[in-house]
C-alpha cells in the first residue's frame, strides 16, 4: 500500500463574509460578519429573519458561465461551488487542458441540498403544463452531483469525479475522502470541497424545529454567539469552501505554493446510540473520532496547538469542548486554543466544513487566529473545562505548526482531520 505525504496548494471560498479567498482572508482578520436580515425571511413570517449568503456580482457569475448558461440557470448552489473551485484549481496553478481530460485529477464536491430554486422553479412549471419550458439544464441543476460534474467539465477531470453528502459534515468529510485517494497512490490532484444552497426553501425545516435565534432580526450580525451562555441557536448560511490537495512530491516537483500538510483524520458514526440520536451526536462516537485522527496523523494530543470547532451556537456547544477535553486529556489552560468561524458566517450546513478548512489553512499558512465574534459572556460550563485564555476575541498572532478540523452532522457522523504547518 503507498503512502503519500499529501498537501493543499489551492484554496477557493464562497462565503457570507467575503466571496474569494484575498476578501475572505481580510474578514477573518477583522472579525467581519456576514449575517444579513432579508425582508423575504419576513414576508414570509419566518421566526428567524436573518442568514448567511455570499454576496455574488454579475461579474462573478459570468466569469464562470456563458449568458446563455445563466438565461436557464437557477441553481446558487452550484454557482456557490464552480466559483469555489475553480478559483482553487487556478489559485493552485494548475493548468485546464480544452482538449483532453486529465486522469491523474479528480474531485469529490459534497452537497447537502442542490439545486432547491430549480426544483421549485420546475414544479411551478409542471404544474401549469408547460413542462418544455423547463430548458436544457433542470436535470444537471437538479441532480446531487450537479456540481461536481460542472466542476469535472470545466477542468477536465479524468480521475474520481462525485459528490458525498453527510449533512453538515459533508465539506470535512469530502476532503478526508480525497486525501485519502491521495495517499494511497489513486490520484495526483483532487478538488475537495462542498457548497450548499440557501434561503428560505432550504432554511424553513431549521426554522419550524425553532432551533434558529428569533431575537436578533433587527441586529443580524450579533445573532451568532458560538461558546456564548446567551447564545440561542444558530444562524443559517450556505456557500462553498474548496481545496486542492494533492502529494507533496507533485507539488514539489511543479514549485507550487504549499499552504499545509494534511497528517491524517478520521470520519465515524455514532450509530444514534447512547446519546446520539438524528439531530445529537453520540460523545463516544465523537471522542473517538477525534482520538483517532491523532493517532492516524502519527502525532500525540499534546502537539495539537489550535483547534477550529464545529461549534454552532446552539445548546451542544459546551458539550463539544467537553467531548474535546476528554479526547485530547487537555483542560483549563493546557487546552488548545480554539475558535468557531460561525459567528462570522453563520451555519453554512454541507458547506460548512470545506469553508472551515479554508479558514484553518489560511490561519496555519500566516500564523493567526481569527476571533471568536460576538462571545461577550463565555459559557459556565465550558469555563469549567477551558481557560478562557484560550479562546481569542480578537485577532491574534501566533506561532503554531498543527490544527484540528472537526464537523459533526445531522444522522450523527462526524469528521476530524489534522493540518500540519509544512
């Protein structure tokens, strides 16, 4: 079995806060929220007015598709997701070849929902029988791997060219199932990442089990408080967050930009037992994910200088910090630092992992931490696990070589992976 060291050397973001990498890299370091209210939320007498949308210009989406492409085109999801990855393929260095397909290169881009605008923009359609109206794209807008075959197109993708969905789990996961390609000799390149769609076709569910924040409709960008002892649920986002991995021996070779090395992860599943159930996860499951990540990367718990949580500002948010203290035998000011992007961007849901790696490998590549926004009153019972040293409010400088990444999901599967300074 071959064993290849694996690096990310192109990264590509849609997010609330801050579409492309240079404008998302300065939102981090400022603290810039990207929760909006929309008066759609309203009228359509929403509990939660407020989420979490990249903000698209024409001009961006007509840097990826043609002006007959997007006469037909109603899907955000995967505009979310071509804008991401390819400006990881091309942030990457890597070339687009028009004529052959390039074998050595895959992608595995998860989705949570894709394609909801379509499908409710179809059924309308249907509905007054005018189903040949539908145009040439409702069935590629429509179908979960959707973007990863736009993305397959675009690139010339020959290798591994699918799409996972684990709920909010999917962007870790999809980027731990490429490393491991990676690793074992399958491929040279993989695009890895997610995007999700949003709004109010996608966000009703979350807002009928009334587990979204209803008190900051008219201050949108203080709704989000991961780790905070007032914080009342989490704000819904989408976008997309994508990287190129690929062996350290390629990257080498071409003298491209290496942003990290990925040491290694782990993805399970609870079972919905014990604790865990559809919505919750199970703390065994969860500690042991985390465990094993640690020992795949062929570290030890206490090299681990930073941590970047799931941490969704709901009431599962000092259960988390617990699950990590036992995992890693770390507490009090001996626990990594951690922070939760979140409170910037709100939840993105399947994008919310591969947006989350972004943010971790461009936090490990310039050696800072973004702040934790909008957590004024720290949680009693994360107090009684972690120094609250630990926990940046504000941007912060610091010298650290390894981060973990976690994400644990909806159907209680999770996903930790450990980046390391290179």
């Amino acid at each position: 079995m071959q064993n290849h060291r694996v690096v990310v050397t192109g990264l590509g973001v849609c997010s609330p806060n801050g579409v492309g990498v240079p404008a998302f890299k300065k939102a981090l370091e400022q603290g810039k929220s990207g929760i909006r209210f929309y008066s759609e939320l309203e009228k359509l007498k929403f509990s939660c007015q407020i989420g979490g949308m990249p903000l698209i210009s024409e001009a961006v989406k007509s840097k990826y598709f043609t002006p007959l492409q997007l006469r037909n085109f109603n899907a955000a999801g995967i505009l979310y997701g071509v804008a991401a990855g390819v400006e990881a393929w091309q942030d990457a260095g890597l070339a687009i070849d028009e004529e052959r397909c390039d074998f050595d290169s895959g992608t595995i881009f998860g989705v949570g929902t894709l394609g909801v605008d379509k499908y409710r923009e179809s059924i309308y359609k249907v509905d007054e029988g005018n189903t040949r109206r539908l145009g040439s794209t409702s069935v590629q807008q429509t179908m979960s791997s959707g973007v990863s075959a736009y993305l397959g197109g675009m690139l010339g993708l020959g290798n591994l060219v699918t799409t996972n969905s684990s709920a909010c789990t999917t962007g870790t996961e999809a980027i731990f199932m490429a490393y491991e390609r990676i690793k074992a000799g399958k491929a040279t390149h993989m695009l890895a990442g997610s995007t999700s769609d949003g709004g109010p076709y996608v966000w009703c569910g979350f807002d009928a089990l009334r587990i979204l924040p209803s008190k900051y409709n008219d201050k949108p960008a203080e709704a989000s408080r991961p780790m905070d002892a007032n914080a009342s649920g989490f704000v819904p986002g989408c976008g997309a967050g994508a990287l190129v991995l690929e062996t350290l021996e390629s990257a080498q070779k071409r003298g491209a930009t290496i942003y990290a090395e990925i040491l290694g992860g782990h993805s399970n599943s609870g079972g919905q037992r014990q604790e865990g159930s559809m919505t919750a996860p199970n703390p065994i499951a969860v500690k042991r994910c985390i465990a094993e990540a640690v020992t795949d990367s062929g570290i030890v718990a206490s090299q681990i200088d930073v941590i970047n949580g799931h941490l969704t500002a709901t009431a599962k948010d000092d259960l988390e910090i617990q699950n990590w203290s036992e995992a890693l035998g770390r507490s009090g000011v001996d626990f990594p630092y951690i922070n939760s992007l979140k409170g910037m961007t709100g939840h993105c849901l399947a994008a919310s992992g591969s947006i989350e790696c972004v943010a971790s490998v461009l936090e490990l590549k310039h050696q800072f931490l973004f702040p934790n926004i909008n957590l004024q009153n720290l949680h009693p019972e994360i107090k009684k696990v972690i120094d609250i040293s630990r926990i940046p409010t504000q941007k912060t400088d610091l010298k650290f070589n390894i981060l973990a990444k976690a994400s644990f999901g909806f159907g209680d599967v999770n996903c930790c992976l450990i980046f390391s300074k290179i």
